[in-house]
C-alpha cells in the first residue's frame, strides 16, 4: 500500500480553467498486479499539459475525445516507469510513454496506446511528451501529410513558439520555405526568430490589423497555414491565402475558452482562391511514429532540430501549469516534472 | 451596320441586385471582320444566369473574377452562332458556347474559352450554358474530383435543384450513394424527388432549426457535402458530417448579397471530425470537358440524367431572370432565350 497524490476535475468547467477547477486528493494504490491480471502499474515522471485537454474540461457528447469524470484524477499523456506489468509487452524497469492519470502511481488496463521508450541518454526524457511523443507527432503529420508541402513555398505558423508550432516552423525551414510565426510576447517572437531560425516573427498581441500585418511578412499571400488558433486569426488567413493554398487545422486555441466561438466571416475565400482547408488529429497518423523517430532522432543529436520546454518542478505546479496554457503563459512545450527515475 | 440591343450595368451594386441596376441601350454594330484581325463576330442565341455574376456586379480587386464594367454590356456564359470568323477554328454558322456579351451581337477577340458545340438534334441547343457547359463540368468535376464519393456514402446538396445541384444529386445516386437536398419552395423540393430521384428533400425555409432538419434525414451523418449557399447551413451541417468527411465548396450563394457576410462558428468540427473542406472553380476543370462529354451524353440521351431549365423568353427579360436568380425565383438553371438559330 502506498499513497498516492492525484489532481481530480472537481466539475465541469466553463470559460477559462482556474486552478481551483481542480484540486489534490490523497488516495492509497497497491502496487500489485493481481493474477491474471494485465494491468501494468507505473510510476509517473513527467506530466505533458497540452490544449486539448480544456476540451476534456467540459461535459462534451460525441465528440473526438471523451470528457474528464469529475471527482476522478485527470489524465493527460506522461513519461512512466514501469514498477510491475502483467502484459509481456512491458517489462518492470521499462520506460514508457502514453495516457496516464495525475497521480504519482497509476495503473494501466490499456495498455494498446502506450509506448516503450529506448532511451538514449542524450536526450531529455520529457521528450518523449514533447518532440519524440504526441506534439512531435502532430507537427510531423500535419505538416508532412496534411500541407503538401514544397520547397520555396511560403508558411505561416500561429502558437508559434508552442510544443507543436515550434516544430512545423523547423520542419518548414529544413525543406526551404519562408516561414512566419505569431506568438503572444516579445520574448516568444525573439526566440522564433534566433532559436528556431523562423524568417519573421510577430507578437499578435501588437498587431491592430491581424490583415495588415500578414501583408507586411507575406506581400504575395501564403501557401500554407498551420492553424493553432482560429477565430480572428483564421479570418486575416484566409484573404490573404495564394491560389491553391492548404490550411492544416490542428487546433482553435483562441477559441476554447470563449461561450461562444467567434464567428469566421471569409470563408468564400476557400473558393476564389481553391484552398483546401482540411482537419487532423494525431492519432490517426501514429503508425507513422517509428518513420518519425528515424527522422527526428539524428536531427536533434546532430543539433539541426531544438525544442525547448517549459517546465515546470512538481506535482504540485500541475494545475497553474494547465491553466497557464491558456494565457499563454508558457514558453514552449508545457511539462510537468513530478519524479526523478 | 446592324442595330444591337445591349444590357449594360449602370453601377457597381450593393445588396441584392435590382432591375434597376441595369439598362437597355441601343447601339450599332458593324458584323465584319476587319481584315487582318481573328475577331469572331457572334449572334448571341441564349444567355446564362449564374450566381457567380452577382460577384461581378461589386467593385472586386484581386478577385477570381473581373468586375463588370459599369456603362458597358454585361458579359457571362451564352451559346451563339457564328457569323463571321477570323478565327480559322470557328467558320460561319458554327454554334460555340462560352463567354459573349449580354446583347444581340457579340464581337469577340478571345477565342481561347469559346467551345465548338457539335450539334445533336436531340439535345436542347441551351443545354451548353447549363449540362453540357459551365454548371454541368461544375457539378462533375466538384463531385467526382473533389468529394472522392463512395457507393454508398451520405451526400447532402444546397440550392439542389439549381444548375449544378440537380446534377451533383444525379451524380451522387448513379454512384450509389444516400442523397438528400434542400431547396426553398414546396415546388422545388417535389421536383428533387419526383424529377431527379433525391432520397429525401426538404425546404430550408419552413426549418426552423436546421440542425434538427440535418438530424432528421442523416442519423448517422453526412459523408459528403456539396455546399452552394453558406452562412448559417454550413455552420448546421458542419455538427453533422461523419468523420473522414467532406466538403466540396462551390458557391455561397446566401452570402452574396450581405454586406457582411454570417460568420460561421463551428470550424472546429473540421479538426474533431478530420474533415477536409476544400473550395473549386470549374476553370481548373476544363481539360476534363470531352471526357465529361463522353460521360454524359449517353446518360442525357438515355433519359437516366434529366435536367431542368427555367427559360425566360426574349432579350428584355434578361435582366429580372438574372435579379430572380439571388430570391430563387428560378426553378431549374435560369437560361434566356433571346433568338431561334
């Protein structure tokens, strides 16, 4: 018998998360797989904070993800390590990365999405919920399958300097486009611009005319755009596309949060310019993951590809981390540290 | 010299269109070629009505299309009969479709757009501004190229007993497929099932919520949508399309006439549902036309594909057809008669 630290949704929410939509409970695990079992138990390191999970905030029906159950420890993608397993695909000692509750133990009945860790030393573990997990994973699909990309094409990226945006941005680069991104402060435009090699960089924040700033950085229209954000943004996108534009739409954050998303009005846009706006979600393109991993790995050893976290150290900074999301407040991929191995 | 009856707009419109806008002239016309020149001089039979006009009728920059230009003759789609050619692929009495101007004699200098039509008797000679012109390679190429449809897929049609969504409903139950349109009267909407074989219909008007309308005939959902209006049915139908769906964007015929147009709210639907929504012109199209020819003509000869055509008889109803076109006045694809061969 051990205790156990959890982070519970104590309802559903609405409007902005605040930490006090949640809250710590203390509960006792056994850390035992019982005969017959399957189960795997583990010990979770990292905790990933990523936007979707407002969505699982609130009381949704049908929809792509499920809800959070109030009273229950949220869950989130983590790095664990395996304290006991009944599946023979894990063993103890395995490093692994997949769904896993926030709590310091959980234990695992699906065990179908998690992934073994080979784990190379010269890389953060917290990788493997950044680059090397699901956020690395959505850059790579949405940029590589959904943007047909081409070299020479120019690319605008909003959330720019966030766990996804980060990569797309570098990805464009590598294949030479021109590339743009958006960010929320100075600090995030000076870091797309000196650590991820984007060509320009601006702080939307400061920009009265969203449409007026896209025509400064791209004179001739845009090829691709990487949605993050949607709402007012999407709406300057889409006058100032190129003929035969892709819009990959990977997420709405600028909207998640609102009773009412705001309205997009240029929409005819996708006609007179034949754009093609289409969007994905990670899991479908996981069978790519082991063709990801060849790609990326000697592109981080080699320095050619960075990523840069925001972490923050504790179990306890997990829901000023969550919520600081959606202000924001992070710089890079938001991970929560809550053990060493 | 021949006196020339012309159509000229008299300003750049706001709003709906109105007769008024618009204004008979007389003017004089010398049917020759001058000698040296590969002018082709057309006397025009029928005249096309086609939403896209409305476009033209507004001060546009940078668009996909010209304005019109304010004093001078309004031009769109029309089979003509060639008088005079300077052209050595056009010779006198040839019959062509394409781009004329809205008055009895046409001089055109651009040859490129101008198809030869190789009259057949049993085929209504105004059928090349409808099903075997613009519309009908519209409709083919945005259901076949664009929609990727599968036998036994769920489609849904706006403006469904229009030019184009009388064929792309055809289209879609040749295929296989569950097909149900929306159309704004009673008459309209017995026509889709009576006439052109439309699983379901319903009037969007006599709607109060469209969602619950959507629920009604697609439980399970839409697979494919062919979207010709816009506004508040798209938001409607974006709650339900199935997964993997999508949507092929033709027109937004109910935006038109605003001048702002309805913002559409639930683009997130594109990420949750993986759907890829993706705006044509039939410009990109036309080197499919004979194939599309060979394609169809059986079909129309056979009686398996019908179309219906509202006929305005005489050059002075020009104008009212093309103002009725944006209040649905039409049943069918608005055509006008202005001469016999």
């Amino acid at each position: 018998m051990m205790n156990n630290k959890q982070i519970i949704l104590k309802h559903y929410v609405e409007g902005y998360p605040k930490e006090s939509d949640m809250e710590f409970k203390n509960s006792i695990i056994k850390l035992n797989v019982p005969e017959g079992s399957n189960v795997v138990v583990l010990k979770n390191l990292y905790l990933s904070c990523d936007p979707y999970m407002r969505n699982r905030m609130s009381k949704l029906e049908g929809s792509y993800v499920q809800s959070f159950t109030p009273s229950y420890p949220i869950t989130g993608y983590g790095v664990s390590k395996v304290l006991k397993s009944g599946d023979s695909n894990f063993q103890e000692g395995d490093l692994v990365w997949g769904m896993t509750g926030w709590e310091e133990y959980s234990i695992v009945t699906n065990t179908q999405s998690m992934f073994k860790i080979d784990h190379d030393k010269d890389v953060p573990l917290s990788y493997y919920i950044g680059i090397l997990g699901m956020p690395g994973m959505t850059a790579y699909a949405g940029f590589y399958e959904v943007c047909s990309p081409k070299k020479g094409e120019t690319v605008f990226v909003t959330a720019a300097s966030g766990a996804v945006g980060q990569l797309v941005g570098q990805f464009a680069k590598m294949l030479g486009c021109y590339v743009v991104g958006s960010a929320g402060s100075k600090h995030k435009v000076d870091m797309l611009k000196t650590k991820f090699g984007f060509d320009e960089a601006f702080n939307y924040k400061e920009e009265q005319d969203l449409d007026a700033a896209l025509k400064r950085y791209f004179p001739d229209g845009i090829d691709i755009y990487f949605e993050n954000v949607g709402g007012k943004m999407l709406d300057a996108v889409l006058v100032n596309m190129k003929l035969h534009g892709r819009i990959a739409v990977c997420g709405m954050i600028s909207q998640y949060n609102l009773d009412k998303t705001e309205g997009v009005h240029n929409l005819f846009c996708l006609i007179a310019k034949r754009i093609r706006m289409e969007g994905f979600l990670v899991f479908d393109y996981y069978h790519l993951y082991p063709k990801y991993l060849e790609m990326i790995m000697p592109q981080i050893k080699a320095g050619n590809i960075v990523y840069v976290e925001d972490i923050a150290e504790g179990f306890e900074s997990a829901p000023s981390a969550l919520v600081g999301l959606f202000s924001g407040l992070n710089v890079g991929k938001q991970v929560v540290k809550i053990s060493c191995e």
